[in-house]
C-alpha cells in the first residue's frame, strides 16, 4: 500500500516544493497555493487547444464552521472562526458569476452549512437565478422547521453521511458522540417533511467489513440514494494513512459494489474511485458518468472564495472573489492541464480507459507528489 508521505509535491505551476517551503500549505487547504501566478506549461495546453467543457456541478464550501470533528473531513473542519468567509454580497457575487454562464447544480457544503446565518437568504438569491441546489448537512442541526424551511426553499435533495454501521463505529469516525442519532433522527424528519434525502459513506478500513449492513440501513432509512467515497487522504483525512484500501482491496470493493448497483434496489453512486468507471466498462455496462470530473465538469469553490477542481485536490486555480467563476473555469492552468489527457502519465497516461476513468487526480498529488501521474489505487495493468 502506497501509504509513504510525501516530502514534496507539484504545485500548480509546475515546480516541486517541500511542504514547508513557499506559500502553500496543504493543512489549510489550498488557498495558500499560487497556481493562477503562473501556468502550467510543461502538459498544459491553452483553453483553445482543449476546449471548454460545460460546467455542470459545483461545491462549494459555503463556510469551514463545523460542530463535528470527523476524522476524514478534506476542510479539516471544527469550531471557527475562519477569517476570510466570503460575505453575504459575496455569495450572491459569486452566484451572479456562475449563472452568468452556466447552469450546474451547486452543492452547498462546509464544514457545516446549516452554521452560517444568511444560509437562507443564499438559497433564495440562487434559486432566483435559476441555479439547482441541493445541500450537504451533518445531520444535527436538521429538526422540522429546519427540514421544512429546506423543502419549502426549493432545495432538491440532502445529503447526510453514514459511515458506520452503527452509533459506535459511526460516532468514533465523526469524533462527536450522537452524531449516529443525529442522522437517524434527522432522516425521520426528512422522511416525514418528504425532502429526499441521500447517504454518503466513505470507505476505509475501518467500516469495510459493514458495508453490506450499512447499504441494508441506508435503504431502511428511506434514502432516495447511496453515494459510496473512497477516502482521499487530504485535510483531517491525512490522519487516516493506514486506514486506506490498498488497491487490490479497492478492486474488491468496488466489483462488490457492482454486483449491489446492478440489483437496482436504490440509486446508486461510486464516486471519487473513477476506476470503478473501467470495471463497468469491463463488465460489457456503460458508465453512466465519466470517472474523475474534477476540474473537467466539476468546480471546487472554498470558503474563500478559492477555485480547485474538486474539494480534494488542493492546487489553487483563482479566486473567485476577483476574478469571477467564468474566467477562472475558462482559462486556470490547472483545470487545463487537468483536460489535457496528454500529459497524463504513469499507467494512467498508457490506459485504454483514460477517457472514461481519469484516475483520482488529488490521490497522484498527494501519494506520488504529481497530479498528472498514475492512480496509486488502481490495480488495473495497461
Ligand atoms: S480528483 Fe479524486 S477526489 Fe477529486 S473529483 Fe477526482 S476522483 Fe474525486
Ligand atoms: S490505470 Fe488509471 S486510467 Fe486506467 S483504470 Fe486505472 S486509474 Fe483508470
């Protein structure tokens, strides 16, 4: 299992740096990073010779306050404040930017985003401009006038995550104890207010083994949908390096989680494993998404205002804030070297299956210190 750390890692503008040196700190997040200084040159090609692809999603960090503690969280996430939070005219800037030129369907995340005061007048002002959105909460802020103000908002869909079977395992991994209640409860109250809900689960050694009861809890829960992550080790999730699949396991898991999408019992997604995408395509089934969407249809916007192509990968691409979302999905060095399937390299670079899988790009950052290079988790011989 490729579990060494990293002593160094390429930043976005193509140099190698020691994780003490220079102005990016990966503890943080990405916004100390400096990839919209200068481009990538050695694989990155312009936005012309790629072309721009649809921006179709989008997360964004809407703050880092969080009351849970989870051990895998990207943010890092705990008790603010955090300096810097965009404001409520922010928001709404941001939000203007985005439907200025596109139409995907943003997913409001944090930390916590139920935490934030004007969370209610930012859905408002996005559905009034026609954006999609759906919401990321952990669960213990959701009682009925909550959930109620939610559906009565617009909002589509909820997501929760589950990443234990039960209370013990599920609250050891979220580092609050009733955290496990918290998402029972509040699935009773999204049941009975009838906003759909969905459970994430991220996969790690240390639930594994659960998997099959909690796919049988996550349908007697009501959810609309199963979203299954596999663990990037980036933000609090560093401390998880053990507690990764190694990549035969991987395989394991993810044709397991093959056999279980195709009964069709519940909706089903296997996401930030792009791999999964080439077992599919190996069983003779078409993908019903591409593998990796960071940066390609996927935008990662921080609290912030900091652009990366997905929550994961932490290479700065703009700010938001100052340059608006249009020209940074047009014209960020990193997405485009992201779009270049050229430059990609190691297996991944010689795979057959490159188009419709990518690999984990924030994965090659962190555990081989290029984002260009192969998916350490990938069993898969070109
Ligand atoms: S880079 Fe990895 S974590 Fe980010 S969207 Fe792609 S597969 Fe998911
Ligand atoms: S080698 Fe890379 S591109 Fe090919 S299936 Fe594995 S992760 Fe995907």
């Amino acid at each position: 299992m490729a579990t060494e750390r990293i002593g160094s890692r390429l930043t976005a503008h193509g140099s190698r740096v020691t994780k003490n040196q220079g102005s990016n700190d990966p503890g943080n997040g990405a916004e100390g990073a400096s990839a919209h200084r200068s481009p990538l040159t050695a694989h990155g090609p312009d936005a012309q010779a790629t072309g721009v692809p649809p921006l179709r999603m989008v997360a964004w960090e809407l703050t880092r306050n969080c009351n849970l503690s989870c051990m895998h969280c990207r943010a890092s996430a705990s008790c603010g404040p955090f300096e810097g939070e965009l404001t409520t005219a922010e928001c709404k800037n941001v939000i203007d930017s985005i439907a200025s030129f596109a139409s995907p369907t943003i997913i409001l995340t944090g930390g916590e985003p139920l935490l934030r005061e004007d969370i209610f007048e930012i859905i408002d002002y996005g559905h009034e401009k026609g954006l999609r959105l759906v919401i990321a909460v952990n669960g213990t802020l959701v009682d009925e006038p909550v959930a109620q103000r939610l559906r009565d908002s617009g909002i589509m869909r909820v997501s929760m995550s589950l990443d234990g079977k039960g209370a013990t395992s599920h609250d050891t991994f979220r580092g609050v104890p009733g955290s496990f209640a918290s998402v029972m409860n509040a699935s009773n109250i999204f049941n009975k207010v009838g906003l759909p809900f969905q459970i994430n689960t991220t996969v790690t050694r240390l639930n594994v083994d659960d998997l099959g009861e909690i796919y049988e809890l996550v349908k007697s829960l009501g959810a609309v949908a199963w979203h299954v992550f596999l663990l990037v080790p980036v933000g609090r999730g560093e401390g998880l390096k053990g507690e990764e699949l190694n990549a035969g396991m991987y395989e394991d898991v993810l044709q397991w989680l093959y056999s279980v999408e195709t009964k069709n019992e519940l909706e089903m997604k296997v996401t930030c494993a792009p791999h999964y995408y080439r077992i599919v395509k190996e069983k003779g089934d078409t993908p019903k998404s591409a593998g990796c969407l960071a940066g390609k249809s996927f935008l990662f916007i921080s609290h912030r205002g900091i652009a990366q192509p997905c929550g994961y990968l932490e290479m700065a691409s703009g700010d938001v804030r100052k340059e608006g979302v249009q020209k940074v999905w047009e014209s960020s060095p990193v997405f485009n070297a992201i779009r270049d399937l050229r430059g990609y390299k190691g297996k991944c670079g010689a795979c057959k299956y490159l188009r419709i899988c990518g690999g984990c790009r924030a994965r090659a950052l962190e555990l081989k210190g290029d984002v260009l290079q192969e998916e350490p988790y990938c069993s898969y011989l070109p």
